[in-house]
C-alpha cells in the first residue's frame, strides 16, 4: 500500500467523521482525488467502515467482561459463533490459539446480568466458561499504527 492511501487510512483511523476537505488538507491532496482514494480504500476492503463509539455507563451497560470458552466436548463441531450470535450482549467473539477456543467481550448491565448471560451462553455452546471482569478501561479501540 501506497503512502499516500496509509495517511488517509491513518487519519481516518483518528477521526472517521473529518469531512473529505479536512482529510484533503491533511494529507496535502485534491478533494476529488481523497473523494476517489477512499472510494478504492473502500472498494478493496482496506477501509471496513465508520463507526460511533458509545459509552456503556451512558446506556446503562457499566459491566465489561471477557468470557473464555472451553469446549466440554473437544470432538464436538466448532460452530460456537453461530450458537451465540443471538445474543446481542457479546460485543465480539475471537478465536484464539490456547486452552480456549474463543474469547468473548460482553457489556452487561450488572453482576446478574453477567450470570444470566454465562448461564445462556453454556446452555447455547455447551461450553465451560471463565470470565474476567474489567474493573477500568484507561484506553481501548487504538486505531492501528499505520
């Protein structure tokens, strides 16, 4: 990738609501032509979207978690994502290398949120669950060094 579409991909990271003629500005472009590259940025995939950052406590979610799974039974189908996807308090689901399959971040609106949510997720998954609860978030969704 090109200098040029990195710090557009860079400023965008920092600010995805800067208009087409502050991003032209900062990256000493035409606004047709950052108007063109984010559209290419846009089309092969290397810019995924926009997104607005919304504060748990505000929306009455206070509790992030992350929630380990374990399989109960190792020969069983790694289909986990699909058993859960219909439970809207998991923010996302990696897979991971180690003792666990996947690694969920959850937002609940309490303690017995968070236990009704890790009764659901081993009766969906049938899996066993061990669940780290954040006391603080001094910084998360860091745009990549690009």
């Amino acid at each position: 990738m090109e200098a040029t579409d990195r710090a557009i991909l860079r400023e965008l990271a920092r600010d995805g609501r800067c208009s087409f003629t502050e991003l032209a500005e900062r990256v000493g472009l035409s606004v047709s032509a950052v108007h063109q590259r984010v559209r290419r940025l846009e089309q092969r995939g290397a810019l995924q979207g926009y997104v607005a950052k919304v504060d748990g406590e505000q929306i009455g979610l206070p509790l992030t978690a992350f929630i380990s799974l374990t399989p109960i039974d190792p020969a069983a189908p790694d289909d986990y994502p699909q058993r859960l996807e219909h439970l809207p308090q998991i923010e996302s689901c990696y897979s991971v290398a180690g003792d666990e399959s996947y690694i969920l971040q959850v937002r609940v609106a309490s303690p017995l949120g968070l236990e009704d949510l890790l009764r659901q997720i081993r009766e969906a998954a049938k899996v066993s669950t061990r669940t780290t609860v954040v006391l603080s978030t001094p910084f998360e969704n860091r745009p990549p060094e690009i």
